[in-house]
C-alpha cells in the first residue's frame, strides 16, 4: 500500500510534467484569413492558432468572460494589444513577418494562446 | 470558419449634392468584404456592413475623392463596459452571499464539535449536506471547474485548476467517507462541506473587493473619455442646431459659445477666443486663438464667440488619439514585468507537484489519522498559492502609472520607455523651443553705415523663402516695418553656418562668424559687440553684401520662464543636465548659465545631434533627449528615451518614446518622477507577490508542523488568496495620489 502511494505520487508528477510541458503542442488551428477566438472560462479557444509567415489574419475576439481578467488580449512580442468589450467582436488583424511562435494572454497571463507562424 | 458581421460607421466629408451620395455609396460597395452601405446624405455619415475594416472603407472613400472617418462612441463603450462590470461584481456578491450563507452554518457546526456522527441518522444528514453542497458549489463555482477542465484540455493550467483541485477535493473526500466511512479509520471520520463552500465564497468575495478596486485603475481614461461633448452646435444652410457628436461631418463649420467645450478638432474661421487646455496638455494658462489657428475636442472656451470648421471627427481627433495612446501604453509590459510572466507561465504546474509531494510527505512522515493531514495540507497548498497576485503586479501599476502621467500632460508611449525613465543618469535638452520659447524676434540692428533698413531689408529679403526660426523673425521685423522685399536667386543654406543669394543684384552673406570668415570677410569692427550680444545669450548675425561687411541683425530667443526651476528638479533626481544646439558656444553658454546647465555641446550641426547623444552613451550615461521631435528625430530615436516636447495636441509624434502635450520642461522632471513611482510600485508589488507564495506555500504544505505544531486552515488559506490580489490592486491604486515634486519657485 505504502509503496503505491509513492509510486501513485512519482507517477502524478511525472504526468503534470508531462502533459503542462512537454506535451503542449496540442493540435493547431491552421487559419489562413479569419478566425473566431471565444475569449471563455479561463481559455481562448482556439487556443494555439497556425498563420503562415507574411499573411495577414484576422482574429475576431469575441469575450464571453465578464471577468476583468479578460478583457484584454496582449500578444507582447509583437507589440500588438487590444481591449476586449463583453459580448462583442474585437477583430485584431496581425501579419506576423517572422516564423516561430509567439504568445497572446489576458493582462495577467492566465488566459494563454499561441500564435504559430509557419 | 465565420466571417464576422461588423457594422462600421462612417462620417462623410465633402459631399456637395445629392449626386455624391451614389459616388460614395458604390465606393464603400465596391471595397471587398461590404455587403451593404448605405450613405444618409442629411447626416453626412455612412453605415456600412461586411467582413471589411474600417481602414478599408475610409481608403475607398478618399480614392473616390471624398473624406471619411470611422465615429465611434467611445463613451458609450465604456458606459457599457461599466454596466457589465456593475453587473459581474453584483454576481459575484450574490455568489459570495449564497456560499457562505449554506457554508457558514457548517464552519459553527464544525467548530464548536457539534458535527453529527457518520452513522446512522447522521450519515443521511452528511448526504443530503453533500448534495446541497455540490448543487451550491455548482452555482457559486461552476466557472472555476468549468475553467479547470478547459484549460486542462488545453495543456494549460491557471488559477481555476487550483480552485477546483481543491475544493473538488474536499468534496470528493467528504462524500466518499459519507458513502463509506469504513475507507479511513474513526478519527479521520471529518467531513469538509464547509470548507470547500467557504473558501469558494472567499474566492468570490475577493473578486468583487478586486474588481470594485480595479475599476479605479482607469479612472484616467474615464476622465479624458469624459472631456468629449456629447453634442455639437453646427451650422447647416445657415441655421445653428445642436446635433450629437456622432453626426459632426468633415468640414462642417460649428459654432462654440463662452463656457463651452469644443466638440470636434478644427479650425477657426471667424472669430478670437481664449481656450483652457489644461485637461488635454496640462498647460495651466489658457491659449489666444485666432482665425487660422487650430482648436481642440474636449478643450474649453473661456471668452469668446467663434465659428470652425471641423478638421478631424471620431477616432482622429486628438482627444481620441490620446485616449487610444494611453490605452495602448497602459497594456506595455516592461522587461520588469517579463520575469513575473514566466514565472506565471509555469507557477501552476509547479504548485500542483508541491501539492502532490506534500501529500506524499505526509504520507510517509504524518502523524495519524495520516489521510486528514494529507488532505488538509494538500487541499491548503492548492489554495493558498496565487499565481494572479503575481500576474496583476505589473499590468496594474503600469495602468494607473500611464494614466496619471496622462493627467500632466505626459504620454507615455511604451513600457520600456517607463521603465527606463527610472533609469536615467542625464539630460539632453536641445536649446531652441526646448529651453528657450523658440519663437525667436529680431532685439538689435548694428550698422557700419547706420542704415538699419537697408541692413534688414537685404536680410529680410534673403530670408524670405526660408523656414528657419532665426529667419522668421528676421522676415516678419521686415514686415512690421513696412519694407518691401525683393526676391532672391540662387539661394543656398549652408547648414550650420548660415545662407547665401542674389538680392537686388548683389551677392548676399548671412549667417556667423565662421561663414563670413570662410569668405575672407572682415568683422573686427563688430566684435566686441557681437560678443556682448551672445553674452546675453542673443545670437548675432552678421550680414555681407558683395563682399563688404554690412553689420549686424541680432535675434534673441526667450528663455521659458519655468525652464530654471525645471532643470533645478532634474538636478534634484541627480541627473546631469546637458544642452544641445547649434549656436555658437558664446549665445550656449550664455542661455545655459541663466538655467543652470551642466554641460553644453554648442555648434552641433543638426545630423551631428544623435552622435553627440551616443557619445554621452560611451561614457556610461543612460541618456534622456528632449527635443521638438521633428529636427531632432535622429537623437530622440539613439537616446536611452526620447522626450517630444511642446507639441501642443499634437500628438503623432513616431521618434518620441514620451510626448509632452505641454511645452514647460516640467514635463520631463514629471515624466521622470512618475515613471520612477510606477517602477517602485511595480517591484513592491513582485516583492509582495512573491514574498506571499514563497512564505504561504511551505507555510500551507506544514513545514512549521514539526517544530510548532502548526498547520494551516484551509479556508484560512482562502482569505489569504484572496486578499493578495486585493492587496495587489490596492497598493497600484495608491498612485493614483501621487504628485510630482515641484521644486520651490
């Protein structure tokens, strides 16, 4: 008993490294003119968003959550902000000149996204 | 995918008849992405809806020869943001209340031991208290399980996981032990309904207390939303009517009475007035204008009566233009509040194998009944860590910050401009328009023939096509006495030294010594007195005809009267003050001695600015440049920050990392000064922030256990989470009274 409680312990933690770390490539939404992105429940959805290199997308954000946490969307290193009202649209247009992948989040950086330029 | 349906709406300048409204109409249908536009002639404005931008729109409209602009009521967007606000932190209240109202009795029952036995009628009476939890839990804090799931699904884990973990946990336990008490032995027989009901009302509570204090946070913004006139007074085929903001047209001539605001950026076209611009630029004293001179929204007219014609409506007003600036700024992350990101990215995560190590540690190691200690000091782990205290820190401050920069006239443009403001060791401040007025006027004419007129008439003339300051004031001297001025020909400026033409047939020379010396002209008679002029700070200039010596026109530029006690303050922050300018060394160090300059870099030639800036840099200084941002790109682009001043509303000003709406050098002793509170706000808030978790974790996961017996309260832990975003929000707000330091005058 004693030793699965341990093993139960080593096997947890092995999973949140797992999947919070090196499993975070979850599927991407390729996107090649405009997307919707439900600003909800602690989550962008689509949360990781696939845009080719020196095409512009739109990305309509449409905030749900009427926390204040949401509502604003930073993608900080492309020096690119907006302020999201409650149940509207938002269209953030983007034309992402260099490929790697660059982070959007609220304010405080609990709502996460990625922006996946290819 | 979706396309999004927008309606945009468009103000319409230009259109003179009828016959325009088709134009418009099938430029607008033509854009890609419109499905429909509809052009209202009486309001000059356009309704436009599609998948299109309005960028687009306002292109297609100006192709078709026409004005246009996006009208967006940005008052009523933040009057809708605050109903919604109102009406989340009354959910949350409400939340709060039901939580605690069914969770309360329970804490009293647990605390003074009169909880009822897990068997018997007891156990019907856990069951039934379990599912009422659960339908409670369901409603006060579905969003936090909800959020959990989706996050994790999403590879992602934020404070909504650790809420759920724990309390789920607790209730988890709780019910398990109710369906089967056998699993755990006698004395670890204790249910947790109650803690899990209280800590989601804490949660809850602390929200609201958050939300009611971030509201404060962009008082700001409200103020300068605030400052746009709901109506305008325009005049249509002759008659004035009040009609709203939103239907103002491009062009439209509007009249403003005493005591009123002006409603759009224009232009006046009949009439004096003086306009108060304090709310926009900071500037105390209120401004003369006059036919020509250009008015701002939001601004007030004290005295006079004049009609103007609207410029720019909407979005592109300056008032508008700040408002977005400012928000801009105030969503800048310095490098500062990059560390306290990553840290957040990865926090969560990190506390969930905390959780799971002390459990297993209290496992190993726990005194019996092991399995409640586990799952208290788990469940206190999981909920006291608060990774928002650490993701507010900087976002916060940095919003109150910007905004009260704002309120003294100081746009900040981005955070690492901020942040190293802080940082500064000196100041470059360039002379002309900077330390002096830089409206310099012709004070002296020193003869070798003692004919003044023709000495100025020969200058004025020369001079004529010119831009330069020196030479409008040489120009209009002319003008106010009544000289006629010929034209010049082959006019050559040669920059830093002076200009040269064909007035009248002979070959003109203006500019300083150096120019007439490099055409072997002769001054020595004017010396002396040269010397006394620049002494004082005014510049000489000497003029030659045909190669024989004329004499002297001599401009002095004003020193800003608050220039003094403004470079005082900078020397009290213990920067080096440092001034720039293309004068000769004598006029420098004449205006440099009556302010109390450090160092001066005279004779600079203007494309020689930004080196002399990376100069200082070489010699370890973190460099400031003030300058009037149009000249002095260059430098403003090299220096460490980059100060554009005086620039009145306007404020597209792309070099500058800082604007000051106002032209006093206060500006920057402001700029300084607040940035320095922002950035102190911001390290005490990460400090806190830190502090918290890395003294609440261990705290929660029982390492003062062994030496003092001590082991958090779970729901204990709830309060302490949320008041330290509370905490967090709290200590930004009190920026919100800070006030700059004003040397004594």
């Amino acid at each position: 008993m004693s030793v699965m409680i341990n093993l139960l312990g080593l096997l947890l933690i092995g999973f949140i490294v797992w999947w919070f770390w090196l499993a975070r490539s979850g599927e991407a939404k390729t996107v090649t003119n405009t997307v919707d992105v439900i600003v909800a429940d602690g989550v962008y959805s689509p949360a990781a968003i696939e845009v080719k290199q020196g095409e512009t997308v739109k990305l309509n954000f449409i905030r749900r959550d009427a926390s204040p946490c949401a509502e604003k969307v930073i993608f900080a290193d492309l020096g690119v902000s907006a302020e999201l009202p409650i149940n509207q649209t938002r269209q953030v247009e983007i034309t992402p000149q260099q490929r790697g992948e660059f982070e959007f989040t609220c304010q405080m950086g609990m709502y996460r996204g990625k922006l996946i330029v290819k | 995918m979706s396309t999004q349906q927008n309606t945009i709406h468009l103000s319409i300048g230009g259109m003179s008849c009828a016959g325009c409204v088709a134009a418009v109409e099938q430029a607008l249908q033509q854009a890609p992405g419109v499905e429909h536009a509809s052009v209202n002639f009486a309001e000059h404005t356009a309704d436009v809806q599609g998948d299109v931008q309005a960028d687009t729109l306002v292109k297609a409209v100006e192709a078709a020869g026409y004005e246009a602009a996006e009208l967006q009521g940005t008052e009523e967007e933040a009057e809708e943001k605050e109903a919604a606000e109102l009406a989340h932190y009354r959910e949350l209240l409400k939340k709060t209340v039901v939580a605690a109202v069914v969770g309360t009795p329970l804490l009293l029952m647990s605390v003074s031991d009169n909880m009822p036995e897990l068997s018997g009628a007891g156990r019907w009476f856990w069951l039934v208290t379990g599912l009422i939890t659960l339908a409670v839990m369901r409603y006060t804090g579905g969003g936090f399980f909800t959020g959990a799931w989706k996050s994790f699904r999403n590879h992602n884990a934020n404070m909504d996981t650790l809420i759920a973990l724990g309390t789920g946990a607790a209730w988890l336990f709780s019910m398990l032990i109710t369906l089967v008490p056998a699993l755990v032995p006698e004395q670890a027989r204790h249910v947790y309904f109650d803690a899990a009901l209280i800590i989601i009302a804490l949660i809850n509570f602390g929200s609201a207390l958050e939300m009611r204090a971030r509201g404060k946070t962009s008082e700001a913004i409200k103020r300068l939303i605030g400052l746009q006139p709901k109506t305008a007074r325009v005049v249509r085929n002759g008659q004035e009517q009040d009609v709203p903001i939103e239907q103002v047209g491009l062009d439209e001539t509007l009249r403003v009475r005493p005591g009123e605001k002006i409603a759009v950026d224009g232009e006046i076209i009949e009439g004096h007035s003086s306009i108060d611009e304090a709310m926009l630029t900071g500037e105390p004293l209120p401004v003369e204008k006059q036919v020509g001179d250009e008015v701002a929204a939001g601004t007030m007219n004290k005295s006079g009566t004049f009609l103007y014609r609207a410029t720019r409506i909407g979005k592109d007003t300056a008032l508008a233009r700040i408002i977005q600036m400012v928000r801009q700024a105030q969503n800048a992350k310095p490098a500062i509040g990059r560390l306290a990101d990553r840290i957040a990215g990865v926090f969560v995560p990190t506390v969930l194998i905390i959780a799971v190590i002390t459990f297993v540690i209290w496992f190993n190691f726990g005194p019996d009944p092991k399995i409640s200690y586990m799952l208290v000091a788990t469940m206190t782990v999981l909920i006291i860590a608060c990774p928002c205290a650490l993701g507010l820190a900087t976002p916060i401050s940095i919003m109150v910050g910007v905004g009260k920069a704002a309120e003294y006239g100081v746009l900040i443009r981005n955070g690492e401009a901020l942040q190293r403001a802080g940082q500064l060791t000196a100041v470059v401040l360039d002379k002309t328009g900077t330390v002096t007025e830089g409206r310099p006027a012709v004070t002296e004419l020193i003869t070798t023939d003692g004919d003044e007129a023709q000495l100025l008439q020969l200058a004025a003339s020369l001079e004529a096509g010119s831009e330069h300051p020196l030479a409008e004031a040489i120009v209009s001297a002319a003008r106010e006495r009544n000289l006629h001025l010929a034209s010049a020909q082959n006019f050559n400026a040669i920059t830093g030294h002076g200009v040269e033409g064909d007035v009248a047939g002979s070959r003109v020379l203006l500019g300083n010594k150096k120019l007439l010396h490099d055409h072997g002209i002769e001054i020595s008679a004017h010396e002396a007195r040269a010397r006394e002029l620049a002494d004082r700070g005014g510049t000489p200039m000497f003029v030659a005809a045909d190669g024989r010596y004329l004499g002297i026109v001599a401009v002095a530029d004003k020193i800003k009267e608050d220039s003094r006690a403004a470079i005082d303050r900078l020397h009290q922050n213990g920067l080096k003050v440092v001034m720039i300018t293309g004068d000769n060394r004598v006029t420098a160090e004449a205006v440099a001695s009556q302010v109390g300059i450090d160092e001066v870099m005279a004779e600079v030639l203007p494309q020689d600015k930004a080196d002399k800036v990376a100069e200082l840099q070489r010699r370890g200084e973190v460099v400031a440049m003030v300058g009037d941002g149009i000249n002095d790109a260059p430098a403003l682009a090299r220096a460490d920050v980059g100060f554009a001043i005086g620039s009145g509303t306007d404020v597209a000003i792309e070099s500058a990392d800082i604007t000051l709406m106002r032209g006093s050098l206060h500006g920057v002793a402001d700029a300084i000064s607040i940035s320095n509170a922002t950035v102190r706000n911001i390290k005490q808030n990460l400090l806190g922030a830190f502090v918290y978790n890395s003294l609440g974790i261990p705290i929660a996961a029982g390492i003062l256990f062994p030496f003092t017996g001590l082991l958090l309260n779970p729901m204990i832990a709830g309060a302490a989470m949320a008041m330290s975003s509370v905490t967090v929000v709290s200590n930004a707000n009190r920026l919100r009274w800070f006030k700059p330091e004003r040397a004594a005058a």
